[in-house]
C-alpha cells in the first residue's frame, strides 16, 4: 500500500512538473513573441510598451476644421465650468502672463502668419477682457515672450528679440527691438516656434528650438544649433547648450517643489501609426535625450544604423509619454489653489492633434499628475470635445497653449478655432 501511494505521489509530481514546464514553456514563448514585435522601456510612470519601427504604414490623415455649432464648446470634468474668454484672433498659439497680470496672445503660424501680439488687460478681474489692442506686428512667425524688469523679449523664429519696456505699457510700436541672438530659422512641419522661460533668479534665458528636419535626412550640418534648449544671459551673451537630442521642444515651466525644468517634446514621424510617443520630461542640464538616433532611451532608429552610437548610450528615457503623434505644444504647472486638490502641483499639456496618424490622436488637453514633485500617475483626458467627427477627420479647433491665470483658472488657446478657452472651477 505504502508502496503505491509513493508511486501515486511521484507520479503526479512528474504530472505537475510537466504542466509548470509546460507553462513556464508557454510563458517564455509569449515573452519571445512580445520581444519580437515591440520594445518595452521602463518611464517614470511605469513600463511603456512601443511596437517596432514599421509595425504599421504611416499615413497622411489630414483634419479639416469646421465652425463650432452655436452654443457648443469643449467638454472638462464635472464641476469646471469652459467659458469663451476671447476670440477673433488669427492664430493665437501661446499666451503669456506678465508679472502685472497683463495677457499677451502671440498670433503666429507655419503659413500666413499674422505676425501679431495683442494686448489683453482684465482690469477688475472678472474673467473679462476690457482692453484688447495690437501690442506688436509685423513680426516675424513670434511665439515666446517675456517680461523681465524694463525689457519685453520676443522669440521670433529667426532670433531672439529685446525691446525696451515700462510696467503697464499697452504698446510697443514706437520702440526698436534688437535681436540679441540668431536663430536658425525654417524647419520641417511646424519647427519654427522659438519659446522661452526665464529662471527664478532672472538672470538667464532658455530658449528652446526644434529640429530642421524629421530625422535629419538632409545630415547633420543642417541641425547646428537645433532639437536643443539653449540658454543665454540676458543680452544673449554666453550662450549654452543646456539639453540636446530634443526633436521638437516647445512648451517649458519650472517643477514647483523641485524647480527641475520640465518641456514638452514632439517626436519624429514616419515609423508607423503608433511611433513615435510625444513626451513630456524633466529636463537635466547636459542631458541628451536621443534624437535623431534613438528614442525612448537606446531604441535605436533603424534610419540612423549605425551613427551616434556613443550619444546612443547614453540617451535618456523621457519620464511620460502622451501619446503618438499628438503634436503636444502646451505645458504649465498647476500651481495655483481653485482647482480641487488632485490638480495642484500637476502638469497641464496642450495637444494640437496629429495629422499623421490613422486614427486621430490628440486634440485635447491631457493632465498629468504629480506627487511630490514626480509624476504618479498616466496623462488622463481634461478638455476634449475638440473632434467633431472622428470618421470624417473633422475638427472644431486645436489646442496649443495651457496658462493658469493668477485667479487660477486655466486659459486654453485654440489655434485653429481662433478662441481662447477658460476653464473655472465652481467652488
């Protein structure tokens, strides 16, 4: 009997054995599939798996944009109240806060560009324009701007510019600005936009400037001085490289509770429908963070076989990504006190849409949240209702720039609806 209950006993070990190196087996196999047809890098969010280059043809899947229906407008979270803050604009990309309150619109696109920064004051603060008047023209493709003590700077895409300024003025027509750096001008796609931060000292300026290419096809030397941030003191001297390998950096801000710089980041195309994700990242000085070699870290792009493998090692791997071909421009910090506390510290990010991709991506503006200074969690859907018909690629507008007012309502410029959105929270 004891013999036969060991026999038993050892065969169903045998039996189990064979099952778990079945599965184990099976398992193995399933990662070695996985391998096989997608990448997997580790975020500051969690793992992100990518699929390899070419997975799926890239597309051309242009929006046509069609009028807001009366009484429509974007959609936020329950309890936000969108209202119509401005419109009548041509373009308005980026707003910019001055220390005084006062809102400055740059109006500036790829093709036509007005060239334009308005003026908008809201004297008594109640979420209404009362003054709105040209503050500058005849620019050329502007997007950046800055007040620093007695001098306004504007980022125009050929160079950085300084124009002599007094608090409260409403018109710089009479003053002559100096460029005080060069810029290297052109660019593929949308490329030209010149955004700048200053640092909490005042004392420097970053600038950031994309690519002149997709995956620099026409070589290297195009790319002298671009897909960087720079930085320069504020005459333009002593210029830096303060990041490189950044394809397409647009929007910048400052982390609140650990003053890293952070910036949103449009990567490259023509890898297929789902390569390669937008990003927004914490920015560390000297860092290089892959382009045109790699992406995501050491994935290396099969274009460039072979060149950059020493900047390739050492690439680094952005901390979230928002998605394929979202074109995410617009960045800021919540970090003002009307928006319910899960917003506070988090990062707010403008996504003008793709036009390559065949399924629409973007179009909204995305939060990503933060605890103690880190990200914590993936970017979730803020203010959509920006497509009007999915099948028919047709859209009300496109989201660029994201500007907490000092009330703390955000401002949302809609580029291609030619409106700036304000997002309230009913208290």
């Amino acid at each position: 009997m004891k013999k036969y209950i060991l026999l038993l006993a050892l065969c169903t070990f045998t039996i189990y054995s064979c099952k778990s190196e079945q599965k184990k087996s099976s398992e193995e196999m399933a990662n070695s599939q996985i391998s096989e047809t997608a990448d997997t890098v580790q975020t500051a969010i969690g793992p992100l798996v990518l699929p390899k280059p070419f997975a799926t043809k890239s597309v051309r899947n242009s929006t046509k944009l069609v009028d807001w229906p009366e009484g429509k407008m974007p959609v936020a979270p329950e309890g936000f109240t969108v209202t119509k803050f401005a419109d009548g604009f041509k373009n308005p990309r980026w707003t910019y806060i001055a220390p005084n309150g006062d809102m400055f619109v740059c109006e500036a696109n790829t093709r036509g560009s007005a060239g334009l920064i308005t003026l908008l004051r809201d004297k008594d603060g109640d979420g209404t324009a009362e003054l709105r008047q040209t503050f500058l023209e005849d620019l050329k493709q502007p997007f950046g701007m800055l007040v620093i003590d007695d001098s306004f700077y504007v980022a125009n895409t050929d160079g950085l510019y300084k124009y002599p300024y007094t608090k409260g003025q409403t018109s710089l027509e009479a003053q002559k600005g100096v460029k005080i750096v060069e810029l290297p001008a052109g660019g593929y796609n949308n490329h030209w936009t010149r955004n700048i931060i200053t640092n909490e000292t005042k004392d420097k300026i970053y600038i950031s400037v994309g690519s002149a290419s997709n995956v620099a096809e026409h070589g290297m030397d195009e790319e002298v001085r671009r897909a960087n941030i720079l930085v320069v003191d504020l005459n333009g001297q002593n210029e830096k490289v303060y990041a490189s390998g950044l394809r397409n950096p647009v929007g910048m801000d400052w982390n609140p509770i650990n003053g890293e710089l952070w910036t949103a980041v449009n990567e490259r195309d023509k890898l297929g429908d789902n390569l390669v994700p937008d990003y927004v990242t914490s920015v560390r000085e000297g860092g290089f963070y892959g382009w045109p070699y790699s992406y995501y870290g050491q994935l290396k792009d099969p274009r460039m076989e072979g060149k950059g493998t020493d900047l390739v090692a050492k690439a680094i791997v952005p901390d979230v990504s928002v998605g394929p071909h979202t074109a995410s421009l617009g960045l800021t910090f919540y970090d003002a006190n009307s928006f319910p506390k899960k917003y506070k510290n988090g990062l707010f990010v403008g996504q003008h849409g793709s036009w390559n991709r065949s399924v629409l991506s973007g179009y909204k503006v995305v939060f990503v949240p933060f605890e103690d200074g880190k990200p914590s969690d993936q970017p979730q859907d803020f203010l959509t209702g920006f497509i009007a018909d999915e099948n028919a690629s047709e859209v009300y507008g496109r989201p660029v720039g994201v500007t907490v007012t000092p009330k703390g309502d955000l401002l949302v410029n809609d580029d291609a609806g030619n409106v700036i959105w304000k997002v309230s929270y009913n208290k």
